[in-house]
C-alpha cells in the first residue's frame, strides 16, 4: 500500500457500534397491523445483525393503543425467542410526567424482558431539569434491565423536546439509565452531548437519532434509527466495515445517507410512509400502508426511492421494479 493511501486508512478508525434500528409497523389496506410482515421484518432485522426497537416513533408508538403497544411486544418477543435483547418504547398514560405514569408501560416492557426507552411527554415541557431527571430516574430504578432516555425534536412528534445541557447532564448521572437516543437532527448539539458523556461516565451511550448524518457514528455516537428500518442489512454491512477499518464503510454510508436525504425530508413525520414504500418495493413488504392517521407521501416518491434502492443494491432489475412499484403509483 502505497504512503498516501495508508494515511487515508488511518483517518478511517476502525470502531464497533451498537446499531439499534426503530422498527416500522406495517399495515394492510383494510387498516389492521400486518402482524405478519410486522414479525418477518423484526426476524429480518435481527438476522442482519442489528438490536431492534419496537413502539419508537417509526411504529407509531404514539398513535398505538395500551393495548396494541402489548401486541407487538408479544409479536416482536415472539419473532425474537428467548433470550434476545430488544427495545421498546415506554409511554405516560394520560401523558402525565411522574413515575406512577409511566408504570404500566414500564411493567409491561419487563415483562418480555426488553429494556424500555422512557419517551418524553408534553408534561415534561415545563418542567426544570431536576424534575425531568427526577422522572427519568424513578422509571429507571423501577426496571429490571435499566433503561434508555430519549430526547426527540418536535419536528419529528409535538410530544418531543431537546434537552438543555443541565438537563442532560443530571440523566447522565443516572446509573440506572444506560444511554440516550438523541434526535435533535443538529451535529453541533450531539457533538456537545459526546464531549459532556466523555467527561462525565464514558460508558454512557449516546444513540444518534440522526438519520440526515449518519455518520456520527465515526464521531462516538452509536444509533437507534429510523432509517436502519428501510435497510438493516445495508446498515448492519456498514458497520461490519467499519469495525474493520474498510474504506467501504464510507461507500456504504454514502448511499445509506442518500436513502435519508430522500427519505426523512420535510415533512419529516412523513418518513414512515417513505419506509413503507421503500420495503415494499424491494420486496419486503406486501404493501405499503402504514398507521391510517399517520402523514403519507406522494406515489412520485417511488422514483426517487428507486435511485436509492438501485444505489445500494437492493433492487435486481431496475425495468421491473419501475413497471411493477413505480409507473402504478404515479
């Protein structure tokens, strides 16, 4: 290998990430849950190599009853079997911020033994740091398995808030809370929360949210993504190559940031429908609907998700899958 390239891997430091993808919950035509393509795609997940985490803001946990949040755990444990670490989303009942709020969802997620991601409720809006990390840390004791945190911007769900630094730093303290997803979509924030993570509990994991920079995981973040659920496979061979130190890794985050620029545009709640068209065109799911009171997109968009499926190699014949998943939508 010749010096000038050498030097180029070495700007390439090999690290290992835990990937998490925020897995979609498709839906059939007459409006019900594809538990069927809801299973496979969590068994598909999984085999590719990455955590997955059900009853995010990309199943439409928000929209989702008490009742249908215990299905897809029951579906999801089951696709899993026994053993198999997975995620979910915990909820406020009432959407009230206190620790008996927060109980049920926490007691059913225990239950099938995940680890919950505590999601943020309006009622925290007002409230100071102390009391937020308060909250965060009476849900967190009462688990078996610790827990995640979650700041999420409300450009993606009104119920969404970005912490401030104080904030932030008193959940860090937390020993019982392991890590946080952050979504706020802005490097300069992240950066900010790797620096205060470092300095305070190296251990702590930051989960970048961020699916319009991906690469943050070179950075030190690891993720919990919206977007790993249009391609996990693609995702999961990213970070085998950048675990190696392969120049590769580069490549395969190009085209992956590709599919996010197309996929989470504004409006960005829209991007489930993107994930829906797009699995349903490479074949991996039967349809494309999704929650009946979540945003859609366009048909039209299908020729920009094709580019992107082409781009990553997903799709086999580009003629075909123009005649059979783009032309019938325009």
């Amino acid at each position: 290998m010749n010096g000038g390239l050498a030097s180029v891997f070495a700007r390439c430091a090999p690290r290992r990430v835990h990937g998490i993808a925020a897995v979609l919950l498709p839906y059939l035509p007459s409006g019900d849950v594809d538990w069927e393509g809801f299973e496979r795609h969590v068994t598909r997940t999984r085999d590719a190599g990455l955590d997955c985490a059900v009853n995010m803001d990309t199943g439409f946990g928000d929209l989702l009853t008490t009742r249908e949040r215990a299905a897809v755990l029951d579906v999801t444990r089951r696709a899993l079997g026994s053993g198999v670490r997975f995620y979910a989303g915990a909820y406020a009942e009432e959407g009230a911020a206190s620790e008996s709020a927060y109980a049920s969802a926490v007691a059913q997620i225990d239950a099938r033994e995940a680890t919950p991601v505590i999601v943020q409720c309006r009622a925290m809006h007002g409230m100071s740091p102390g009391e937020k990390a308060a909250v965060y840390a009476h849900v967190a004791r009462s688990t078996a398995t610790g827990a995640l945190g979650f700041e999420l911007s409300p450009l993606f769900a009104p119920h969404g808030e970005i912490w401030d630094a104080e904030t932030f730093a008193r959940i860090v303290e937390i020993p019982q809370i392991l890590g946080a997803k952050h979504s706020s979509l802005d490097r300069a924030t992240e950066f900010e929360r790797l620096a205060a993570r470092d300095c305070a509990r190296p251990d702590f994991r930051v989960y970048t949210g961020n699916d319009l920079a991906i690469d943050m995981v070179a950075y030190g973040s690891d993720y919990l993504l919206g977007l790993a659920t249009f391609a996990p496979d693609c995702f999961a061979e990213r970070d085998r190559l950048l675990a190696s130190g392969d120049l590769g890794s580069l490549m395969r985050d190009d085209a992956l940031q590709h599919l996010g620029n197309v996929g989470f545009r504004a409006p960005i709640p829209a991007y489930k429908h993107a994930a829906a068209q797009f699995l349903h065109m490479c074949g991996r799911l039967r349809g494309d609907e999704i929650h009946p009171r979540a945003p859609r997109r366009p048909g039209s968009d299908r020729i920009l998700l094709l580019d992107c499926a082409l781009r990553l190699g997903l799709v086999d014949d580009a003629e075909t899958a123009r005649r059979e998943h783009v032309l019938p939508y325009l």
